[in-house]
C-alpha cells in the first residue's frame, strides 16, 4: 500500500495525563492537512485548533509522542500511522 | 528465554513470582528481585494514582525486557507494574531477574528498572493527605541519566 505524504488518511489520537487534561479529551479522530509529514508537522497544526491545544503544546519540546505504540521524535514521519500518542514524561516504576 | 510483562491493577506476591519464576529450573544460582513501593512523602500524600498507556505499557516494557535478556545470560525475567490508586506501603512495580551467577541478575534487574521508568509509558498523580488532588510528577533528571550510563558501558 503506497500512502501519499500531502493526503494524510484520518488518525486516532490519545493523550496522557496532562495533556489529556489540557485539550479536554482522552482521544479523538482527525484529518490533518496535506503535508503534515511529521510529529513536529502535526502538533504545530493541533496547537491552531485552541487554547486547550496551545497549553498542551506551549513547550513542544517536553511532550513525547508514540506512533502505533512506539516512542517518535518530532522528526519522525507520520505516513501509515494508525495511532499518535501525546504525553508528558514517563514517571512509572 | 521469554520474560513475563503484566500490567494490573491488583498487587502482586514476590515470593509467589518468584517460585513460579525458578520452579523447574535447578540451573539457577541467583535470583535478584526490586519491589517499588508507595511513599507517603512524609505525610503528604494519601495515594499515587497511576495512569498508563494500555497496549503500549506492555508492548514498551518486553521491549526492554528482552533488551535485558540479549545483554545478559539470563534464566529468567519478570516485570510487572501496577496502574490506578496505589497507596502508601503497597507496591507499585517489581523486578525479577534470575541468572546462574549474582552479577548478570543484579545488573539485568537494575537496568530493567532504569529502562522501565524512563520508557513505560506511565504518569502518577498525587493525591493529597488533605483529601485534595495533588499535581502530576515531574520526571527526574536523574532517571534520565541513570538509563543513559547502560549506553556508556558499566
């Protein structure tokens, strides 16, 4: 299956702890525009849909993303994936 | 070799997973255990409530686990971590790791955990002695660095 980079399919997002707190959702479907290539590309497109987006995001550098249940780095691209996480820091253990 | 990864929400018994771990196995010489338990920050806290990430809790701690078990000759390995309302003096996460010898399961088992809290995919939330909802912990840097020197050789 070849998936175009500037036609996004839809995505399932969740969010963690508080980011789920600030945006206001566990998780949600959405259509990101044509060229959303990567995790940077997507949360710099989530922190235009409101204010609850903008806090969770005000400091992207320290929310961590996963892509179908593995850690990515805001470089990493987002083509075929199922399903984006957004956390903050791990604190298990 | 293939470790056991179980998240729940329900305790768990050291001695029993550890029985069950070595049962059977009479080429065991070493069996290191780590139990993480509930603090109460000097009063302070009432419960941790542990939120986590379902599928990729799991997913992230085999991932580690069998990092753990291609580093070192191991007999056995054990992780398992509990999620929703832990209270002071009950247990949160466990360790166990069996090897012939004592090094290879000391040190399987403290780079399981240095792993584990710097990858799982878990957040605890305090709840206050004063029956109010405490804020989110703040990762460590020191947990950062302790996984890090696996990285640089011990």
């Amino acid at each position: 299956m070849t998936m175009a980079i500037t036609e996004p399919a839809s995505l399932r997002l969740v969010y963690f702890a508080w980011v789920r707190e600030r945006i206001g959702l566990p998780e949600e479907t959405v259509t990101p525009p044509a060229g959303t290539a990567t995790i940077a590309d997507l949360v710099r497109w989530l922190k235009t849909r409101g204010e609850g987006y903008e806090l969770a995001f005000e400091n992207p550098a320290v929310v961590r993303a996963a892509i179908d249940q593995t850690h990515a780095k805001p470089a990493t691209a987002i083509a075929g994936a199922r399903e984006i996480a957004f956390f903050p820091p791990m604190t298990g253990g | 070799m293939t470790p056991l990864v179980r998240i729940q929400r329900e305790d768990f018994d050291i001695g029993a997973e550890i029985a069950a771990l070595t049962a059977g196995n009479p080429n065991i010489g070493a069996v290191v255990s780590f139990a993480g338990l509930c603090r109460d920050e000097s009063g302070r806290l009432a419960a941790l409530e542990l939120e986590h990430y379902p599928g990729m809790a799991e997913a992230e701690i085999a991932r580690v686990a069998s990092e753990a078990a291609e580093r070192w000759p191991l007999s056995g390995l054990v992780a398992i971590h509990r999620f929703g309302l832990i209270r002071p003096g009950e247990q949160i996460v466990l360790a166990i790791a069996a090897s012939s010898h004592r090094r290879e399961a000391f040190e399987a088992a403290d780079f399981l955990m240095d792993y584990l809290k710097t990858r799982a995919p878990f957040w605890k939330r305090e709840h206050l002695a004063d029956g109010t909802l405490g804020g989110w912990v703040e990762a460590k840097a020191d947990d950062d660095d302790a996984a890090k020197r696996w990285d640089q050789g011990v």
